[in-house]
C-alpha cells in the first residue's frame, strides 16, 4: 500500500487516482472524494455517473453534491462491521446534526440505521422523512434517541409522546421529565443516562481528565445519586448509558479507555440494583480533509469499539449490552463535495493571488470556525498540471473568509468550477444566510441520475420570515 503522505498530487485526476487503489477505496471516511469519483474523457469530475458541469448548469452554483453510493456504503459498513465483531446486538443512529433534511434522513433509514436528534427540528425532520417512507410511529420511535444538554420543556414533551429514547443529560432534565410523565403509567420513559467519562478528544489530541469541564452529561462524582434517583422514579425506564468524547477523532484508544469505563458503571448500577442493557459509545471518528490525514477505516473502528466492550465485559463478568454508535461527520463526510464558480482574481505582486469563489463562510463555516483545513481541484480541468497557489477566498464581508489559504491548483480563471471535496457533514447543516445570501441548492447523485434534495433559497425566501408592523409604515397608508 502506498504511504499517503508519499503520494504527490500533480493534477486533480491525481485525486481519484490515489483511491483507485482497493485497500484505500474499502473506507469512504479515508477518501477525498466520494467513491464513484471519475474523470470524463474531456476532462471534468463525474460523481455518481453525473457530469459537474452538468449539474452546475442544471443546478446552479455554488452547489452541494451528494454521492449517494458513498454514503450508502458507509451505513453498510458501521451495519455489517457491528454484526461480523459484535457478539450482542448492535445498532447504528446516524448523528443528524452532520446533515438532516428528508431525502439524507430517508436514505439512512432505509439502511436501517436510527437517528441522534438534538433538537425538536431535527425529530420532526425524521418524523416527516419516515413516515413518508411508510414506518409505523413504533418503528420511528424506538429508532430515535433525543439528545441535547437544555432540551426545552416542548422538546421533551415531544419526545415522551413520541415515546422515544431520551437521552438525559443533567438533573434539571431527569426532574422535568419525572413531572411530565406524572400521570403516565409505569416505565412509559424510556432513557439513557449521558455521563463525563473523563476523556477529552481533540482533533489530534487526547486527553483523560480527572475532573471533567464539559457542559454535556453528569460527571461520574454523581454518579450513584443519580442511580439511586432513577431507581425511585417509577415513571422512568432507564435502559442504559451513553457518552460522546468529541469529533474528528483518529486515536483508537480514547474509545477503548471509554468502553471499559462505561461498562465498570453498567456493572456499578446493576450493583446498586438497577440493570442496564444499552450501552451508546456515541461516534466521533474521523475523516480525511487533506492527504495529510489518515483516520482508521469504519472497520477498525467498529472493531476496537466492539472488542473492547466485550473484553471489558468479559471482566467485569457482566452479558454484552446492544452496543449503539451515532456516527456524523463519517457517515456522510465523504460521500459530499460542494461546487462553487471562480470568481473575481487579485494579485498582491510579491505575495498572493486570491481566487474568489462564489460563496463561502454562509455555506461553510467550518473554516472560519475552526481553521478547518480542505482540499480542493478544479473540475473541469482534472488533468491539467499543478501549477499556481492561490488564497481561496469567500464573498462575505469578512477578511477571515477564506476557504483554503494555500491551494495548489492548475491555471484557474473566472467561470472554473471549483470543487471543494469532503464537504457532506457540517456544510449544509451549519449554513447561514449571512450578507443575506440565498442557502445553495443539494442534488443526489447516482447512476447518472441527479436529483435535488433540497432547493435553492430565492431572494423571496430570505424575507419570508421578515415583518413589517404597520407602525413602521407612513400615515397615508394607514
Ligand atoms: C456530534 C455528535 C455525534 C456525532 O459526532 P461525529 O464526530 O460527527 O461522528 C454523536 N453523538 C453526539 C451526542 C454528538 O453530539
């Protein structure tokens, strides 16, 4: 196998190359580009069979672009991982938040994988796309786990009449809802029990602190209260635990440290005299941006988490729990790219050219907000030589909008589709009208088939929300 950082790339074709190699192309959260990525003989991107410059010219610009094979195939491997290393029952939910809108919503669910809402929005949107689809109210229900760390007295009524899984975060929540569900039957809430394990995951880093300064969960120092609380609430069916430990994780080890903390509480609670059959590891691993990053394919993942669970199980002499992972960015990280158009180009002689792109922090504010780092290529020029650098920049009144600040791409000139790879998770779900610009359209893409999912905003639709009291208007016509 060839060592990623050894791989140079000359041309935008370089990209796709690098992943025709089968071991590299087994997991999409390793691509730079979703998996069905090719070269048309008069040199554009093709995605799912689809030609960009069709679909900028169909679709319009900037445009997000969702391979649907990509993303299909990474349900199936968190799915059939679980099944070939887990030795109790599994089940994957797909951390909404990367990208919900009903079309995403309605592929995973057909994959059979549930869903982490956090908001009442996010719930509404998988009770719209399912049952579209056809699923029972029962089916929606138990696939859902609510989450959320100050879910409004709404949302949590929402949830306990959808009867879906609450995934409690803190006192304030465990007390509301034991008040909402006073008049309900025995156990009709049924709950997991979000903890601070004491792992801190950056980026790059990892960090295992033993006073914990997140403002997601219980700390472990409250632990057997809260258990022994539970234990009195008659109206709550605790089913287990869940913790998330952060994102864009690449290290194997926080997971493992997480499992084997997890189950010491299964078996703590079942000591204190309440058993716990669930146990939610959350998600969290990474995917690659740039050629420099190299996160652990779904299978090893799925592998460590699921080994190490059962291990830690074997030890503590307890029976596996149903294992359930919520993964976001690598679900659907890899199966988006986002076309934009070359705008306007400023040469500051003796120091950088700046490409200005059609769009920017409001359909992606990842770089803004955490100097995330991407890759790019022109797609309409995916042979031709590396051999300018460029400052990609955004078009919103912000110095710090630039997309990438060193892109190392052929001649670019105005009216060059540039492509934007890895954008699927975080892009469309964090995306802003600011400067009042309209939200870009979404297209699906498969067999050659491209489809909107969702549709661009129109100058209408930005004021679709405004009021005008009447107030505010001259006299004469009132
Ligand atoms: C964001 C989040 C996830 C998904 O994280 P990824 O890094 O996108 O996999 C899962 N669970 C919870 C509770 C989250 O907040």
């Amino acid at each position: 196998m060839v060592s990623k950082s050894e791989h140079i790339f000359r041309t935008g074709q370089d990209y796709i190359s690098k992943y025709t190699n089968e071991i590299l192309q087994k997991s999409p959260n390793n691509c730079l580009l979703p998996l069905t990525s090719k070269t048309t003989e008069d040199d554009f991107l093709e995605i799912g069979e689809c030609n960009i410059k069709d679909l900028v010219e169909k679709f319009g610009s900037p445009l997000y672009i969702l391979d649907e094979k990509t993303l299909r195939t990474s349900c199936k491997q968190y799915r059939d991982n679980f099944k070939l290393y887990y030795k109790g029952s599994s089940q994957v939910i797909y951390a909404s938040k990367a990208w919900s809108c009903l079309s995403v919503v309605g592929i995973i669910a057909t994959e059979n994988l549930g869903f982490d809402v956090v908001s009442g929005g996010e719930f509404h949107t998988v009770q719209i796309a399912m049952s579209k689809l056809g699923y029972s109210e029962i089916e929606i229900a138990n696939r859902v786990y609510f989450h959320g760390n100050n879910k409004s007295l709404d949302e949590l009524e929402l949830a306990i009449k959808a009867n879906c899984n609450i995934v409690v975060d803190n006192w304030l929540e465990l007390q509301n809802l034991v008040e909402l569900g006073s008049c309900l039957p025995e156990k009709s809430i049924r709950i997991l029990l979000r903890l601070t394990p004491g792992i801190e995951c950056h980026t790059h880093e990892y960090i295992k602190t033993g006073h914990v300064n997140s403002k997601f969960g219980f700390n472990l120092n409250d632990f057997e209260t809260v258990i022994n609380y539970v234990i009195k609430q008659k109206v709550l069916n605790c089913r287990g635990l869940h913790s998330h430990i952060g994102s864009q994780i690449f290290e194997k080890q926080p997971h493992r440290d997480l499992a084997f903390i997890l189950v010491k509480l299964l078996k703590k609670s079942q000591e204190l005299g309440l058993t716990l059959s669930e146990l939610n590891i959350g998600g969290g691993l990474g995917i690659s941006y740039t050629s420099d990053d190299n996160p652990p394919s779904i299978e090893e993942w799925v592998k460590n988490v699921s080994e190490s669970v059962m291990e830690a199980c074997l030890d503590s002499n307890l029976s596996f729990p149903k294992l359930i992972a919520e993964p976001g960015r690598s679900l659907i990280g890899s199966a988006g790219v986002t076309a934009y158009t070359v705008g306007s180009r400023k040469e500051i002689p003796g120091l950088h050219t700046y490409l200005a792109i059609d769009g920017g922090m409001s359909d992606n504010p990842r770089p803004i907000t955490y100097q995330s780092l991407y890759s790019i290529l022109i797609g309409n020029k995916m042979s031709e030589k590396i051999t300018e650098t460029f400052i990609i920049a955004g078009k919103h009144c912000e110095s710090g909008d630039i997309i990438i600040k060193d892109a190392q791409l052929p001649q670019t000139h105005t009216g060059d589709i540039l492509v934007v790879m890895g954008t699927g998770a975080y892009n469309y779900s964090m995306a802003s009208n600011y400067n009042r610009i309209p939200r870009p359209a979404a297209v699906l893409v498969n067999h050659g088939e491209a489809n909107l999912i969702v549709r661009r905003e129109t100058y209408d639709d930005l004021v679709k929300q405004d009021c005008l009291p009447q107030r505010l208007l001259p006299n004469c016509i009132l």
